[in-house]
C-alpha cells in the first residue's frame, strides 16, 4: 500500500483513495471546456488577449461600418486608432480601414485615369497622386512599425514567461508526488506557486490553453490526491464555489441585456476570470456549476445569433437602397447634357448619391461584390459622359484659337498699312470679331490677346502720329488740371464720410469740366485716380463704389474727346477683362470636381470657393463698368 492509501482525515479515519484516480490533461479539458463553437471562441479571443501585456482587451474598441465613411473620414479613423489605442489591439480595425480605403482609391483612380485618356493622354504617362493617400501611407506605415516594434520587445518576455509557468507547474507536480513535507508545508508552498503564477506575464498565445489546461490538471490534482488539512481544504472549496456562483450570476443577468455584443465582451471577461483567477471546487460541485455557467453562455450566445440573423434583414434593406442609388445614379447617366452649369450640377448630384450609396450600410456578403461593381460601373458610365462633353469642349477651344490666330495675322499684315480709311475700318472689323469668338484655351489666352492688341495698337497709334501737336486748348487744360491735382492732394477731409465724399464728387466734376490734356501729357489723368484712390481708402469706402465712380470720371474724359477709337479699345478691354474673369470662374469650378472625395470643410476646397466668390465679384463690378460704357453708343 502505497503512502496515499495510508493518508488519514483530520477526525483519524482513513481516507479512501482507492477509487480516486488523476485524470489526465484531456479529461480534465473535457470537464472544464466545451467542443461548442461558442466556447471556442471565448477561448481563441481570451488568448489573443492574454498575449499582450496588460491583457489588452479589444472589445472595447467599437466597431464602426467603415463602409459608410469617405476616403477623409477612413484616414481620420485610421490616425484616431494607431493615436489612442494600443497598437496590439487594433489589427482588426486598421485590416477593414485599410479594404475600404483601397476600394474607394482604386474608384477614383480608375476615375480620374478615364478623365486622363479621354482629354488625350497616354496611358503610359499617367500619374495621380492626392495629399489624402500619402497621408494614409504615413500612418498606416507608423502602424506597422508599431506593431513590429512591439512584437520585437515582448517576444523574449514571452518565451521567459512560458518558461516561468512551465517550471510552476512541474512545482506543483512535485509538491503532489513529495512525501517528505508536512501538509501544511505543501500547502504553503502551493499557495506561493499560485501567487507566482498570477503574476509570471503573457505568453504565446499558441501555447496558452495548453498551459492553463496543464496548470488547473495539477491544480486539481493537488486537491484531490493529497490528504490536506480538511477544513483548510473545505474552506478554500467553498470560497472558490462561492466566487464562481457570482460569476455565473453575473453571466445569467447578461442574458437580459439587450446590447448583445456588449453581454458577449462581458461573458467573454467572465469566462477569463473563471479560468485566471479562480481556484477549483469540491469534486461533487465541480460538473454542475460547469454546466450552468455553460448554460449561462449557451443562452447569451443565442441570443447573439439571433441578433446576428436580424442584421441579415437589415443587411437585405440596405442592399434595396443601394439598388436604388445605382437606378438613380444609372439615369442621371444617360441623361442629355449640353452646357457646362448643366454638367457642374449634375455633377453635384451624383456626389450627393456617391455620399448615400456609401452611408447605406453593409449588404449581404454574397452579393457585397456584386453590388460594388455594379455601383463603380454607373459611375463610371457618367464619368465617360461628362468626359466626353468636356472634351468636346477643348475642341471647341481649339477651333476658336486657330479663327484669333487668323485675326492676329490679318492684323499683322495690315498694321503698317498707308491706306487709312480702308485698314481702320478692317481693323475695327476683326476687332469685332475677335469679341464674338468664344474660349480658347487658358494656356493661350493671355498669349495671343496680347499679340492681337500688339497689332491694332501699332496700326491705331501710328494714326495718331499723324496728328497735330497738343491744341493750346489742350496745354491750357493740362495747366488746370496740374493745379487742381495740387489742390486735391492737399485736401483736407472733415472726417464726416458723406461730408468728404461730396466734397471729392465735387472735386472730380471739376476735373470733368477742364477738358483733354495733349496726350503726352494724360499721365496726369492716371495721377488724378492715383489720387483719388488715398482718399477713398481714407474714407474706407466700399471698392466697388470708389472704382465705378472713378470710371466715370473716365467715360466722361472719353466721351468729350473726338478719338472714337479709345471708347472702342476701353470697351475692347472691358470686354476682354469679362471675358478673362468669366473663363477663371468656369476653370474654377471645373476644378472643383477633382474635389469630388473631400469634404466641404477641407482648406483646399475652401480656397478654390473663396477664388470663385472674389472673381463672381469681380465680374459684377466689371459688368456694371461694360454697360455704362454701351450707354455711350446709345447717345
């Protein structure tokens, strides 16, 4: 008989160990876990979360559908998580970022290389490159060197810890086979191996149920083999039967919480204190309290399914809307565009759709794909469309420059022309039509309107030469005008803004009244609204009223002369300058479109609409000037 079978109870009688055999690691798993899919995965997670120091829990970081979010918005999310939450519990998120994220890039690449080979690109050369996906490189770039900095320093720790828990566990092996200690020896040195377990860190996560599986075996068989101190022994029973009564309590009222995944992050915390942190319990008490702790997750889990198969209805809805933004997106599509306000509209509203069709939510996974493509082709079909009539646009352009570069050689070849009365009524004639062309490219727009004016002002002022030396009329004017210029200059204002802009108005229906100056002398004309320009900012007048009452002051000195051609060059310019102003705002707004992926509030968005506001002013400004100007051929 061996020392176990002469083992006495603490009354004197023998225990009897006859029937009393170790169960091995298998069946002591078969006892305390369950093959159950639920069960599994409790486990894998609790693992996955015991491999990282400080048990990092990621069940608490929330799920969020990063279908329904912006290329923006998903580089926001991905910076918020590598920024705040531990590196190591983050894969899952920055995985399922970093899909959608491609998916929408690889769309508006795919976009933007259509527009690229529709205006004549080669496909070789084509590049596209935003602030957006570089921005996405870094920080998904500063995560990965995160993570592997982390692996890096906590894989040593983890082979030691492993070690430290194996040697835990052949101690209480040891302390079960010794024979030589007292009971209460033992037990004090069991006590302090449990302690030094608690505390011995993370280790792999591969060997992690091995190793608490090997660890509870010897735990238990510790309590079961050996005679120890019966009330010693009970008491510990008890107070361990006690605390796992709690936690299956705890997972019982789960069940009646109506946030699902909140109750499985709880159970799944439940489920790692049961196996961590608590101790076994009498033999008898050991497969009950199992088995209602599993019922307990069993019922949790249920209920989780079933909010899973709901999510499948849900799932079935979103894939309805969808299929009606790709309708809607599909029609837009084929629908006759003609002009450009029409296109920049539309364009508009098929954005608004993109915006829906994204925050509609998950579809089924079988159709995900499905849906996808079917999405990115109808908005590839309008793209192609809106590609084509901007295309068609340059064209034209390219049309209009080539009718000016015939204009700018006519003008050329006449500009030396002796024929006077001929030439200036041609040159008035292409002047004409140089106004009745439409766009040319924004390239060569500046270029050749100033060839073209070159031409007609070469022909226009040798006309002038031709004339006489200033009238005395003239020289007693420029004499005039030299002092009054003094005497506005030395203006002393009241401070009093309607006061002082009466008293200036005053002063300019003066100038009006003195007449023209010889022309080798209109310098002064420039000085007089230099001049003016100082006191209407010292009156902090608004622009636009300083500059239209100083055009007409102007239009009064071109109206009192006999040179018909300035009112046309002045209404030439003016002309052009609307023009110029009314091709940066339509280029403006064409730009607008490559914005199409970033929100409103984004820096650059937001300078391109403060352009176009400041040029729409501008345009009124220049429009009012360009109908007054008309009214002088009216009179």
């Amino acid at each position: 008989m061996s020392e176990l079978d002469n083992l006495q109870n603490a009354d004197g009688t023998k225990e009897n160990t006859e029937n009393v055999q170790p169960k091995t690691p298998q069946e002591v798993t078969s006892n305390t876990e369950d093959n159950d899919d639920v069960l599994n995965e409790i486990e894998d997670s609790n693992a996955e979360d015991a491999e990282d120091e400080g048990n990092v829990d990621r069940h608490n970081i929330e799920d969020k559908d990063y279908e329904s979010l912006n290329l923006e918005q998903l580089v926001i999310e991905l910076e918020r998580l590598v920024k705040n939450e531990k590196v190591q519990a983050i894969k899952k998120h920055v995985d399922a970022i970093k899909t959608e994220f491609d998916k929408q890039f690889h769309e508006l690449l795919d976009e933007k290389k259509e527009e690229f080979l529709s205006s004549g690109g080669n496909e070789i050369d084509f590049r596209y490159h935003t602030p957006l996906q570089q921005n996405f490189k870094d920080i998904y770039k500063d995560y990965r060197q995160r993570l592997s900095a982390h692996y890096k320093n906590i894989e040593q720790n983890h082979k030691q810890n492993l070690t430290n828990r194996l040697a835990i566990i052949d101690g209480i092996k040891a302390l079960t086979e010794d024979a030589e200690d007292s009971m209460n020896t033992k037990y004090k040195k069991f006590k302090d191996l449990q302690d030094q377990w608690k505390t011995a860190g993370p280790i792999p996560r591969d060997k992690y149920n091995n190793a608490w599986n090997s660890y509870h075996f010897n735990v238990e068989r510790f309590y079961d083999l050996l005679h120890l101190d019966r009330d010693l022994r009970d008491k510990d029973f008890e107070h361990n039967l006690e605390l796992k009564t709690k936690i299956i309590e705890q997972a019982e009222a789960l069940a009646d919480d109506e946030n699902t995944n909140r109750a499985f992050r709880e159970l799944q915390n439940l489920h790692k204190i049961w196996k961590e942190e608590l101790g076994p319990v009498a033999r008898e008490h050991r497969e009950p309290i199992w088995e209602r702790f599993k019922e307990a997750t069993k019922k949790i889990n249920a209920k989780r399914q079933d909010y899973f198969k709901n999510l499948d209805t849900v799932y079935e809805q979103n894939l309805l809307n969808k299929q009606a933004i790709i309708t809607l997106i599909e029609e837009k599509a084929n629908e006759k565009i003609t002009n450009h306000s029409g296109w920049q509209n539309k364009i508009k509203e098929i954005e608004a759709l993109r915006e829906e069709f994204f925050k509609a939510g998950k579809v089924p996974v079988k159709v995900n794909e499905a849906t996808w493509a079917k999405f990115k082709e109808a908005v590839r079909r309008f793209n192609r469309n809106k590609n084509e009539f901007y295309k068609n646009l340059k064209k034209d352009q390219y049309d209009n420059l080539e009718k000016k570069l015939a204009l700018i050689k006519i003008a050329e070849d006449n500009k030396d022309s002796e024929d006077f009365e001929a030439t200036t009524q041609l040159m008035k004639k292409i002047q004409g039509d140089w106004k009745r062309i439409g766009h040319v490219p924004r390239k060569d727009s500046d270029k050749i309107w100033k060839q073209f004016k070159s031409a007609c002002n070469h022909y226009f002022d040798r006309i002038k030469e031709q004339r006489n030396a200033a009238s005395a009329e003239e020289e007693e004017a420029f004499t005039q005008k030299e002092a009054l210029l003094s005497e506005v200059k030395n203006l002393t204002l009241s401070g009093d803004q309607k006061t002082d802009l009466a008293t200036i108005k005053t002063q300019i229906n003066s100038w009006k009244t003195l007449g023209r100056v010889p022309r080798n002398k209109r310098q002064i004309e420039s000085d007089f609204n230099d001049t003016l320009d100082g006191l209407f900012k010292s009156l902090d007048l608004n622009k636009t009223e300083a500059e239209l009452i100083k055009f007409e002051n102007k239009l009064d000195q071109l109206a009192s002369g006999d040179d018909s051609r300035a009112i046309d060059n002045e209404r030439f310019y003016i002309q052009k300058k609307v023009d110029d102003i009314k091709g940066e705002i339509i280029q403006l707004e064409n730009n607008l479109q490559f914005f199409s992926n970033v929100k409103s509030d984004n820096p650059l968005v937001k300078e391109v609409h403060k352009n176009i506001k400041k040029h729409k002013d501008d345009l009124q400004l220049w429009n009012t000037k360009l109908k007054k100007i008309k009214g002088l051929y009216d009179q």
